[in-house]
C-alpha cells in the first residue's frame, strides 16, 4: 500500500480536522498529476475539514 494512500485512510474519517488537514496537504503535495481524480477528493475532504474549522475563505479555495 503507498504512503498516500495510507495518509488518505488515515484522515478519511478525521476526528482531529486540524490533523486531518495536515494529512491532506501532504497527500495533495505528494500527488502527480495522473492522479487528478483522487486528488480532486482530496481537496473536497479538506474543504470540508476547513469547513467545519470555520476557515470559510479556506474551504471555498478548496471546493473550487
């Protein structure tokens, strides 16, 4: 199983969104561009983590 994917399933269902949020930058750092749908998810995953932190400004970024 890759690093990614594992840091993906790790925040996946985050209890911690701060932690969560750290997980999906790493992944969104770590990804190449053939992998544009899972990295698609993962900016949804953390706009809604910035979300639910109240980081409106943040959330829309990612949503977009």
């Amino acid at each position: 199983m890759t690093e990614g994917k594992l840091m993906y399933e790790k925040a996946l269902y985050p209890e911690d969104y701060e932690e969560a949020l750290k997980v999906f930058t790493q992944a969104i750092s770590k990804s190449s561009s053939a992998q544009i749908l899972h990295l698609n998810h993962i900016y949804h995953l953390r706009g809604l983590c910035e979300f639910k932190l109240k980081n409106y400004d943040k959330a829309e970024r990612d949503f977009q």
